[in-house]
C-alpha cells in the first residue's frame, strides 16, 4: 500500500493527494491501472524553500480529475514518461521553466528555450535585469548569449 | 504572303541572301517581342482573374486598373540583386534560367500563328516535322529545372528536381502517345502529318470531337507541363517552398516565373492548335490569327481557375495517375483513331 | 453526440469539375475589398485605439499607471494648474508598446483618460511616446 | 559538378531536411526536423519555442485583470475562448462568479471565436493542400465574426471583452441584431465553402486514410479537442463538466470513428454548423440584469485578492484548455500554468508522420490547427 500524506479536496472540488516524491510513480502508475489514463498537466511551483510538483490525471471515460502532488527540496522528481507519453514534452517544460531535474527522463532537454540559457525563468529569483540574447550558429542549433551585438 | 516574305521583299535591294537573313533576323526580333508581351498580359490577367476570383480588387493602382503594374514589376525584377548561394555549382546554376526561357522561346518559334499563305504567320521554321521540332523544344524546358535543382545546392530544390523528373516521365509518354493518334487521323489526309501547318489545315472538324479522350489526355499533360496545381509537386509552395527555384532571385528567378506563365501559354496555344481547330473556323483567313488567340485565351482562363481551386497531388499518386490511368487512355484513344482513319480512308 | 459522414462520393473528374465551377463562379460576384485610403468603414461606437488624456480631469492618482499590463504609462511632472491634481503628475503613453487593451480607461476614477477612434499613428521609433500635453490634442495637431 | 551536400554522407541512408521556423505551411514558427528516406518521412523532431513569451512569468508579474491581455495573445485566433479558459479558473480563486447575463453573453462569444478560429484552421489547411482559394472565403466569413467582436468590444483580434466577474461592457439589441444577421446568413456560406472542399476528388484522396490516430494513442499523448473527437472518443469539456450555461443548451458533439485527416476536418466543419446552433439559442435567452459583478467594481480591478489552487478546463477551438491558478492571497497570481491544447496536439506529431510521404506530413501537421502564440506561451 502506497503511503498518501494527505488527501484534501482543493477549492475547484477536486481530489488533492500529497505523497512523498519517492512514492510518487508506483501511486501513478497505481492510478494508471484504475484508468487514469490521460495525463492532463504537469506544474512545477516554486514555493521558495521547495520545489513543488502537480499532476492532473484524468479518467477520460468516468471523467474524474485527482490531483497528485509531490515537493522536492533538491530539484529532482522522479519521471513518469514512461507511464505517459504525453509526459515527456510536459516535464521538458517544467524542466526548461524551473528547473526541475526528471529522473529517467530520456530526453532532459529545454522545450521553449535554447540549450544554453540561463537561469529558469519562473524560478522567484530568475533574474530578470539580465537580458539574454537568442540567435542562431551555423549549424542552425539555437544559442543564448548576454551579448547584445549577437542577437537578433 | 507571309510577313517574312514580306520582310525579304522590304530587303530585296541588299541582295538574295542579306535579305533571307534580315528578315529572319526580324521575324524573330518581332516573334519575341509578341511572347514578351503575351506573358506580361498572362501575368496580369492571371493576377487581376485571380483577385476576382478571390473576391479582391487585384493590381490597381499603377496606371489605370493596374495596368502598368507589370511593367513595374519587371523593371523591379531587373534592378533587384541576384543573390548566389555560396556553395553553388556556378555553370549549370546560371545556364538552367536561360535553358528553361530558350525552351519556351524555341517552341514558341515553331508554332504557326496563322495558316502559311496567309499575313499572320510569324512562323520562323517552315520545316516538314515541325510537330517533332516543338516536342523536342518543349522537352528542353524540364531540362534547365533539373540544373537549377541539383546546381543550386539546397535539399528542398533537389527534392523539386526528383520530383520534377518523375512527373516528366510520367506524362510525357502518354502524351505523345496522344500525339500519335492526331498524327494517325491526319496522315488519311495529307502526306506530310508531321507539319503543323498541315495538320492543322486538315481539321475539317477539330480533331477533339473525335478525340475527346486524347484531348483529355494532352491536357492533363499540359497541365503538368506547366507544373501549376494541380500538378505543381515540383515547386510546390507548401512544400518545398519553391522547389528547384528556391535559390533563385532578380531576374533569373523571374525568367522560372515567366517560363511557368509562358508555358500555360504555350499549352493552351498547342491544345487549341492541335484539338479545336487553332486557326481555323469561320470567315477565318486573314483573321485566324485572332481565332487562334481567342480559343487559347478560353483553354488559359480555365486553366487559371483549375491552378486555384483545386489541391495539389501528391507525386506518387501522380505517377500512379500517368502509368495507370492517362497512358490506358492514351492507348484507347490510338485504337479509336485507328478505327475512324481506316474508316476515313475507306 | 451525431456522426459525422463521409461526403457523398462524387464521380471522379466530376466531382473535381463541380469544385472547380462552384470557385470559378465567384468572378461574378463583387470585391468585398475595401480601398482603405479612399473608403473607409464605418468604425463601431466601442473601437478604441488612441488614449486621450483630459488635463484638467486627471488628478495624478497613478492608478493608470498600476494597471498597464506592458508598462507603457508612465507618470510625468507637468508645472500645470491644476488644483485637483495635487502632485502634478500626468500619465505619458508609449504607443510603441500599447496594447489598447483599455485598462486605464476603465479603471480611471474622473474618466480623464479615454480611447478614441483615432488609429493612424504613424510614427518613427523614436517618437511614439506621447507626452501629457500631446496626449490631449487631436491626432493632427500632435507635432512628431 | 558539385554534388549537394544531400548526397556526401553515405553512411546515413537519410537526408536530414530541416523544415522552418520560416517555412510557408509551419503555421508560424514551427520547426521540424526531418529524416528523409527519398520522399518517405522517416523521423520528425518537432522543435518549438520560437514565438515564446513566457506569459505564465508575465501573469505572474501583473494583477489578475491584467493577465487577460496575455491570454488574448495566447490564441489569438480564438481569443474569445482564451479569455474565457482564464476567468473560470480566475473568478472560482477570487470567488467572484458572473451573473447570469454574463454568461450567456459569454456563451455566444466563445461560439463565435471558435467558428473564427475554425474559420482560419480551414482556409491555412486549403493553403497547405495548395488550394489557394477557399481561404479567402474562410477569411471573408471570419471578417464578419471580427467585425461582431468589433462592435461588441471596441478591438478586432485581441478584444480583451471579459473580465473579471462578467464582461467589460454590456451587448445592445444592435449587436444582437448583428449576430443574428450572421448566424442566418453564415450557413449557407458555410456549405459553399465545404463544398468547395469535399466535392474535390483531389482533396478527398489526399485526405482520407492519411495520418491515423488511435483513440488509445491519442489518449496517452494528450491529445484532446477535434482531433480526440475524430478518433472516435466523445469527449467534450462543454459536455463533461458544462461551464458557464452549456448545460441548459441543447447542441451535439460531433464524432467521427475513421480517425484520419479527413475526418478531424468534418469533425471541426460540424462544430461550426453546432457552433451556430448554440448561437441561435443562446442569443434568444439572453437574460435581464447586471453584465458584472458588483463585486468586481472596475475601480476594484487591481486589488482583488485570492488564495488557494483552482484548475479550471474549456473547450477552446483546440481542445481542452485549462488553467492551473495558485494564489497566495497577494494581488498578483502566484504561478498561473496553462494547459495549452495545441501543444499536446502537436507532441502526437512524430507518431502520426511516421513513413509518410512529405506532402503528407504537412496535410497532418494543417490539421492538427497548430498556433504558435498557445504551443510556445
């Protein structure tokens, strides 16, 4: 039996179960078989002191939402791309944004920014004063540059 | 009399042969002239029907209803840098413009305009295979297509090249094939079938009644000549961007441009001469010439609305089309001809 | 919860002819194309686009400035009579970065600042910010 | 001669072609990486992030009124219904619910953005198949949506029209004059512009049995919206969990069980035809009241508070639009997460376009109704 630290049910009515980051795939994958089988949403939230991490899995034929939520201290969740395909560009993302390391990932790279930005922008301390510079090398791979004359 | 015997006799006073010359120097000069300006009112038409198509007003701001729109454009085309990609192959990637717009010029130059003995004729080449001499000119065209693809050193125009050489294959054999049977049905009438001016004389009834398929057929073909939509894989817009010109700009671009345009042109003009008559029809005579630009002018207005109504293809079933489909037509329509020479000669 | 169905099939050719007709009769129809300098549309009462500024309303309460999503108000000083505005401060607006998103009308407290139907700006880069006094003249009157 | 560079590697038995961000049919700034095996697509790597804003850090930086502007630009050819995604998710946080009148006013915007919206996916996939013509006519029709949205808010595109607790400003009997007008002349339109489409040999076979999805597939990637309803799952937020008065509105779910291209285009052709059934009702039942809530004076607009989590779900043009608002009692969001449909839709890219043909993969990703201000943020 998978270890829930709290159940709670959140302001729009949904289920909210809170694990540990450690028990986190075996619930899914629990959830999985009870026919959640449509990941909606993976949020990171940087709650400052932690790094906080929601899933939204959706039973598309009974149409239940729970929610499943998860705080790493240390950047690093396990992933759940191999439960859910749609996982994988999904954890790309929270990865690009704030920093979240996946685990098991096969692919840990930024979605939306070039691989060699700075900073995670929805990080609370990104910052923003630093503007950074997008522009395109030969080979046609994105680079990001503080150098206001390389940019486009 | 012709114009070129017209313009030899103007010449007479510099002797037999200067003048042969002169005028054949001239007759091309004003032949063309004549195609520079039939693709400069090709494009325009084509943009002002396109815009009314579209439920848009088209060019109208330069001279009255834009009618000077083209001029600018060209003059814009010339005075515009001609940028090379670095990696180039420099020969063929500057020949191919040049290839595509001597292809279009040379079948041009074989056309007859009008019937022999009659003022009309800008024809430059009075030869006795002359039907011969404008495939051959025609097929010229692909040719500098597949340079400018494989010279210009960019994936999507090698891409446009294979595909373009795929397509000509497909159609050009039921093409000729069509040819063929229009060469059968003539040659009950006359000895010399493969002249133009002949074959065309001996259209008592256009020769798409009797052929309706092998109208079809050339007209498909003509279509994909002219490489627009349907059948544009090779310079598909959505595609490939531009296919096998996409590293072209200034004027070699435009030379593709109006090789494209001049091509439905030519199409047009070729279906009207070889299957509804081309000159011919009545009262003609003097005015052949005018029946000629009228029926082509119909043949390239339907043409216009097929390029911008209809999806494009894709190339293998295109393939599949010109195997499968056109060249069985095509063999039909030669054993239908067969039937009514025979019948004819009997 | 319906089905939708596969289009009747159309005999081949046929059907391509009928698509192609049923595009081509469009020649006979008008141009809906407006030509823009010459005919103009007829603009709804709501279309907003140029903000106006009332000097005399504004009382420098900054909330303008607040509710901009893009930043594009800034607050200026302007030696001005105005007994209502105390601090005298006016807003300034950037075009360059304004949305029209018309927060700063709806959250004025003394409707000083408003849109109107004026939209041709053009500017150069360098002079799309508007200062309070040009905020308040008519577009043609405003001197870049 | 130069041999291309397509041709010097010979240990690969692929060309590598890069498609886009600028390319006529990426519907913005997509970019696709391509294996080639001569015409047949053996791999594509979607790469995105060309257009993107981070406007999850911009809603973060603003008040809760402010964040509208940025979902306009999220959508923008439907903004209508982005709008919408934000204030359900906005106004359960603040406790702030629309009065009655609101909502239905709401109800026939959203309508009317998704027949825009669909208007535009229409005329871009003629475009992509190298029909050059229906999309002026997809684009008349749509004019006369944005001329309505003209009317009603004061913009065309970006009308930033609701706000919290109801709309900016009331609709008159003009507009509703207006819409009616459309919604009575806009189906025949319709089935002109289908005909054009449908009654094509052409297009039919370029479309049908090309790029099918699995239901099961299309469920593990995320896939929602028409494309979800082309592969046989009857699934609608509108119907699932009816927001706003979707309930009391009698309309139907289109569902095609062939899966493929041809079917996501009926199936988004049939939505419009529902979009105006809904329309038509809506626009009788209009009730009598307050467009706002009180509680959301305009005056009050940047100091209203909220706190707690709410993920709220639409049905935009695209599919299943929801937003995840965390508050933590201040005036500004804490983190605003979208879920952006079209992004999901387009993730399913790579399994679709597996050995087809290049013309082909564009005929996929037309209809997947990719817009790049909701996959890149």
């Amino acid at each position: 039996m998978i270890e829930i630290l709290e159940e709670t049910k959140g302001k729009d009515g949904r289920r909210n179960i809170r694990v540990a980051k450690e028990n986190l795939v075996a619930l899914i994958a629990e959830l999985k078989s009870q026919g959640y089988d449509h990941l909606s949403l993976i949020t990171g939230i940087d709650k400052k002191d932690k790094l906080e991490v929601v899933y939204h899995l959706h039973n598309v034929k009974e149409n239940q939402y729970i929610v499943v939520r998860t705080e790493t201290s240390d950047e690093r969740v396990p992933s759940i791309s191999s439960l859910y395909p749609s996982a994988n560009w999904e954890e790309r993302e929270q990865y690009d944004m704030l920093g979240l390391v996946f685990e098991g990932h096969p692919n840990m790279k930024r979605l939306f920014l070039p691989e060699s930005w700075v900073g995670h922008p929805l990080r609370k301390n990104y910052d923003l004063s630093k503007v950074q510079y997008v522009n395109m090398d030969e080979d046609g791979n994105d680079y990001a540059t503080f150098d206001p004359g390389d940019g486009w | 009399m012709n114009v070129l015997q017209r313009l030899q006799a103007f010449f007479a006073i510099l002797g037999h042969y200067p003048s042969y010359i002169l005028a054949y120097f001239f007759e091309t000069l004003f032949m063309i002239i004549f195609v520079t300006v039939m693709l400069i009112v090709m494009i325009y038409l084509f943009r002002k029907y396109m815009a009314r198509v579209q439920l848009r007003i088209g060019p109208n701001r330069v001279g009255k209803f834009g009618s000077l729109q083209l001029i600018a454009d060209a003059l814009k085309l010339v005075g515009k840098e001609s940028i090379l990609p670095r990696k180039r192959d420099d020969l063929p990637y500057r020949v191919a413009p040049i290839v595509v717009f001597l292809g279009l010029i040379m079948a041009f130059a074989i056309i007859p305009y009008g019937d022999f003995y009659y003022i009309g004729s800008l024809t430059v080449t009075h030869s006795n295979v002359s039907l011969l001499l404008l495939f051959a000119a025609i097929a010229i065209m692909p040719i500098g297509e597949v340079l400018a693809g494989v010279s210009s050193n960019n994936k999507y125009a090698v891409i446009g090249a294979l595909r373009g050489v795929a397509k000509d294959i497909s159609f050009e054999v039921p093409m000729m094939m069509s040819v063929l049977a229009l060469v059968m049905m003539a040659s009950a009438r006359t000895s010399e079938p493969l002249n133009l001016t002949n074959l065309i004389s001996v259209q008592s009834i256009p020769y798409g009644i009797p052929q309706i398929i092998g109208l079809g057929v050339f007209f498909i073909a003509m279509v994909a000549r002219a490489s627009y939509s349907p059948f544009d894989m090779s310079e598909s817009d959505s595609e490939l961007v531009s296919g096998h010109s996409i590293e072209y700009s200034g004027m070699r671009f435009g030379m593709f441009y109006m090789g494209m345009f001049g091509s439905i042109f030519l199409g047009s003009m070729i279906v009207s001469l070889l299957y509804l008559g081309g000159y011919n029809g009545p009262f003609s005579g003097d005015a052949g010439f005018i029946y000629l630009l009228i029926k082509a002018m119909i043949l390239v207005i339907i043409s216009f609305t097929i390029w911008l109504s209809v999806p494009r293809i894709r190339i293998d079933k295109f393939v599949n089309m010109g195997w499968k489909y056109l060249l069985p037509a095509a063999v039909i329509n030669l054993v239908i001809a067969g039937i009514l020479t025979l019948g004819l000669s009997l | 919860m319906i089905e939708v169905k596969e289009p009747k099939k159309e005999v081949p050719l046929i059907g391509t002819i009928k698509a192609i007709a049923s595009v081509g009769k469009h020649i006979f129809q008008k141009p809906v194309t407006l030509q823009y300098p010459e005919e103009r549309p007829n603009y709804p009462d709501r279309f907003r686009y140029r903000i106006f500024l009332s000097l005399d309303d504004c009382v420098g309460c900054t909330l303008c400035e607040q509710v901009c999503p893009n930043r594009s108000i800034t607050m200026q000083k302007v030696n001005r009579d105005n007994p209502r505005n105390k601090r005298h401060i006016y807003p300034d607006v950037n075009f360059g970065t304004c949305t029209v998103c018309r927060n700063c009308e709806e959250i004025c407290p003394t409707d000083a600042i408003y849109l109107t139907h004026t939209f041709e700006l053009a500017r150069t880069r360098n002079s799309f910010t508007y200062s309070p006094e040009e905020l308040s003249l008519p577009e043609d009157e405003v001197i870049k | 001669m130069v041999v291309p560079d397509t041709a010097q590697d010979t240990s690969k038995d692929w060309v590598e072609l890069n498609i886009g961000p600028q390319h006529p049919s990426t519907h913005g700034v997509l970019r696709l990486k391509v294996k080639l095996d001569g015409e047949i697509v053996k791999d594509v790597e979607p790469i995105i992030g060309y257009l993107h804003r981070n406007a999850e850090k911009l809603c973060e930086m603003d008040y809760y009124c402010d964040a509208l502007v940025y979902f306009d630009r999220m959508d923008y050819v439907g903004a209508m219904n982005m709008e919408l995604g934000y204030l359900e998710a906005a106004e359960k946080l603040l406790g702030i619910p629309p009065p009655e009148r609101a909502q239905w006013i709401r109800v026939v915007m959203a309508e009317l953005s998704r027949i825009a919206s669909h208007l535009v996916w229409a005329g871009a996939f003629g475009l992509d198949l190298g029909m050059l013509t229906p999309f002026f006519y997809c684009f008349i029709e749509r004019e006369k949506v944005l001329r309505i949205f003209t009317a009603v808010s004061g913009s065309r595109q970006q009308t930033n029209y609701m706000s919290i607790g109801g709309v900016y400003q009331d609709i008159d009997d003009q507009i509703i004059y207006d819409i009616e007008q459309f919604t009575e002349e806009f189906p025949k339109k319709l089935e002109e512009i289908f005909n054009t489409f449908v009654k094509n040999d052409i297009f039919i076979s370029r479309n049908k049995g090309i790029g099918i999805l699995e239901p099961e597939v299309a469920i593990q990637y995320g896939v929602t919206g028409p494309m979800l309803r082309a592969s046989g799952i009857e699934y609608d937020v509108r119907k699932a969990e009816p927001y706003l008065v979707y309930d009391k509105i009698n309309f139907d779910i289109p569902v095609s069980y062939k899966k493929d291209n041809l079917a996501r285009f009926l199936v988004r052709f049939e939505e419009m035809r529902q979009s105006v059934k809904i329309i038509k009702q809506a626009i009788k039942k209009i009730p009598d009241g307050p467009y706002f809530n009180p509680k959301a004076k305009k005056s009050l607009m940047i100091r209203l508070r909220g706190e707690g989590e709410v993920y709220a779900r639409t049905e935009s043009s695209k599919g299943e639009f929801g937003v995840y608002l965390v508050g933590d009692g201040g005036v500004k969001p804490y983190r605003v997460h979208v879920r952006s449909p079209a992004l999901k839709n387009l993730s399913v890219l790579p399994v679709l376009a597996k050995d087809v043909m290049i013309a082909d993969l564009f005929a996929i990703s037309g209809t997947i109704d990719l817009v790049f201000g909701e996959v890149d943020r």
